[in-house]
C-alpha cells in the first residue's frame, strides 16, 4: 500500500487522515488529496474506551438474521463458474451449514426479511425495522414465537415498533397492508410482546392521527389546525376513547366549520372507523363544546374573517 506523504498541490507535508470519512486532506491548502483510503490497522482501545467500531468490519444491525457474523460458503452464482467436482463439494457444505442450523435461526431467516418489506409497505423509515427487529428476536430468544404463526409475531413486532417512534400507524394498517393476519390475532399477539418483553409505551393521542385522516381527505391545513384545537379543548373529558375515531370526529366537524365538508362515510373509510362510531364520538363534541348549528354557523362566519 502506498502512503501518501506529501501534498500534490502546494507540496506540505501537514496531512489529516481521516479514517471515518475515508479521506486524506492538507492542512495547509485544504486539499482532498484521497477519498477511498482503507484502515489498516486494527484499534487497539474497546469501544467503551473510546475505541470505536470503524475499521472493523460491517455494522451491526438486527435486521440482518445472522446479525452480519456468520459466514457463508459462497453463493448460487459463484458456485456455477467452478467445475463440476468443486461445485458439488460446495453444495454439500451449504447444504450441511443450513442443516445444522438451529431452529431460532432458520426462524430468524423468515421472520427478519418479511419485518423489512411490512415496514416498506407501511412507509416507515429504517430503525422502525431495526426496533421491530429487535422486538421479534427478544422474543423468540424467549420461545414466545413458539406455538405461533409467524406473520402473525411479525406484524405485532412492527405494531410495537411502530408505538415505540410515535408513528400514526393503527391496527388496521399493519393488517390492511400484510394482508394474511387478522386484525385481533395481531392486537392479541402485541400485548403478549408488551407483557413477556416488558415494553412500555406512551398512551395513542388523537391528535398524531390528524395529518394522516386529512391527507387523505385532501383538506387542507387550515382544517387540520382547527380539528387539534377541537381535540384540545376537550381532550380531558373524552379521555379513555379511541384516539382515531375522536381525531375522525375532530376532521368531520372542522370540514364542517370551514366548509370543506366530507360524507361521514368517506371520513370513516379514510380513519378506519365505523360511521356509528364516528356520529357517536360526534355527539359527545357536541354536547361537551356546545356545537348547536347555531354556533357551527358562526364560526363559519369568523373563518371568513
């Protein structure tokens, strides 16, 4: 390997390797003289020490069903370029490697990839897989996916995962975009997980549902503003209801007020909820904030305003 020892341009031999980014700069005229330079050397400082992880291998990362530690005999393709003798002998190996596997493992090889696609699906970003990722291994390290399916663990460990970041995702919507598990196997199946891993989470507030239901609607900002002051106001005396059908019911009467009104059957379809259970969470906003048409319309009258 060739070290760089002086500056090409200004010819200084004040050089700054950089072993995180890669990348060999002079001090003096600021030149990026190499971006591709590779890490000898192996820390000698644990990483508790301030040693650190980089230069020594790929990350860690739970997504990953061997956690990117086991070592693989090749791949199909490789495999194929070898002559016929090698080729069988490399196939007998992978076939004994994958057989002595143990059963959590080849679990694990189902169970992971289908964790990163449900989360695709859902539009969530990377480190909800990596926490549902590390839900679902908790627990079958514990032997709780024993007994069950695993679709059934893996959309309860996104759900869980999904609560952990605050993330607008219900029930419905892991079921709806899985499409193999029922709705109450996954509820069922997350309060396991919750008891047996002891996961806490922070109670569902209404109003995290707002911008999800109103997008879909494609109402606008001002009604999504008006529908978290509804919630707000009332938030205290509706406690111990379902977050999405109060924020459904919020939606439907701040369309009204700014007169973008939507049928109670698109704003339950959008929410997820029935209509007798929107008019429902609809009757105790009018009975708690004093809605009267009479009042709807003046509150018309000051949004022109």
């Amino acid at each position: 390997m060739i070290t760089i020892q002086r500056c090409p341009e200004c010819h200084g031999q004040s050089l700054d390797h950089d072993y995180g980014k890669g990348e060999v700069t002079c001090i003096d005229c600021g030149l990026v003289i190499d971006d591709k330079i590779i890490r000898m050397e192996i820390p000698t400082k644990p990483e508790d020490e301030g040693g650190g992880r980089d230069g020594v291998g790929a990350p860690f990362t739970n997504t990953d069903p061997t956690s990117g530690l086991q070592t693989q005999i090749g791949s199909y393709s490789d495999l194929r370029q070898l002559p016929t003798r090698q080729r069988y002998r490399y196939n007998r190996l992978r076939m004994w490697q994958n057989r002595t596997n143990i059963a959590i493992e080849r679990n694990l090889k189902t169970a992971l990839p289908d964790i990163k696609r449900l989360v695709s699906q859902i539009g969530q970003p990377f480190k909800v897989a990596e926490e549902a990722s590390r839900i679902y291994r908790g627990a079958a390290f514990k032997g709780k996916v024993k007994g069950r399916a695993i679709e059934v663990v893996v959309a309860a460990a996104t759900y869980a995962a999904c609560r952990s970041f605050d993330a607008p995702i219900s029930l419905k919507d892991i079921q709806q975009a899985y499409g193999i598990v029922e709705k109450k196997d996954i509820g069922k199946t997350y309060r396991m997980l919750v008891r047996e891993l002891n996961l806490k989470y922070t109670p569902q507030i209404p109003q995290d549902y707002i911008p999800k239901i109103c997008t879909r609607l494609n109402l606008s900002q001002k009604v999504q503003t008006t529908a978290v002051e509804f919630l707000e106001n009332c938030d205290e005396l509706l406690s111990g209801k379902n977050a999405m059908s109060l924020a459904s019911s919020a939606v439907y009467i701040s369309s009204l007020v700014h007169k973008e009104k939507r049928t109670q059957n698109s704003i339950a379809k959008a929410s997820g909820v029935t209509e007798v259970t929107l008019r429902n969470r609809y009757k105790d906003f009018v009975r708690i904030l004093g809605l009267t048409p009479k009042k709807i319309k003046e509150l018309q009258n000051k949004t022109k305003k």
